[in-house]
C-alpha cells in the first residue's frame, strides 16, 4: 500500500549479491551508503531491470517510500531511472 503522504524522492542505488529466504532471485538493490534511506531498506524494481544489469551497477532513480498493509517499510521504484556508473571499482580495506 503507498503512503500517500510521502513524496518521490531522488536517490542513488545500486546492485549487490544476496539471496533472501524464500526468494529466487540473487541481484538485489539497495540506497548507496550516505543517502536519506538505509542502506539495508529494500527497493522494489523490475526483473527486467534485474536481469540486464550486473552487480555493481548504479543507478540515479525516484522511489517513494511505501509498505504492505502496516508491513515493513520499502522502496516502491518509479518507470524512469538512469544507470549512472558501470561497474564499481573495489573497495580498498583500510
């Protein structure tokens, strides 16, 4: 169910690895780290988006943030979004 008093917001997100009991799918996205949502609220995208990109791919979108029927909280995806980067480069270990 959308929360109707929310508005669409511009965020930062990107691909990563992880298999969730109960699914499918592996590719997951999820708000790059430093944006105004968690980085480990969820984001509803498409399977087509899914499937044509890698892991690693970032993209600049608009979500709304919604839930199911008083559920946990996640990010409802809007039809435009924009890849931004391709693959991002490693991560040093400090």
């Amino acid at each position: 169910m959308a929360m109707p008093w929310e508005h669409h917001h511009q965020i930062v997100v990107e691909t990563y690895s992880a298999r969730k009991a109960g699914s499918k799918f592996e590719v997951r996205l999820r708000p790059v780290e430093g944006q105004m949502f968690p980085q480990d609220m969820q984001v509803q995208w498409s399977r087509k988006l899914r499937d044509a990109h890698r892991v690693g791919t970032r993209f600049r979108i608009w979500v709304k943030e919604s839930d199911r029927k008083g559920g946990t909280s996640f990010l409802q995806l809007r039809m435009h979004c924009q890849c931004i980067a391709g693959k991002i480069p490693p991560r040093s270990s400090a």
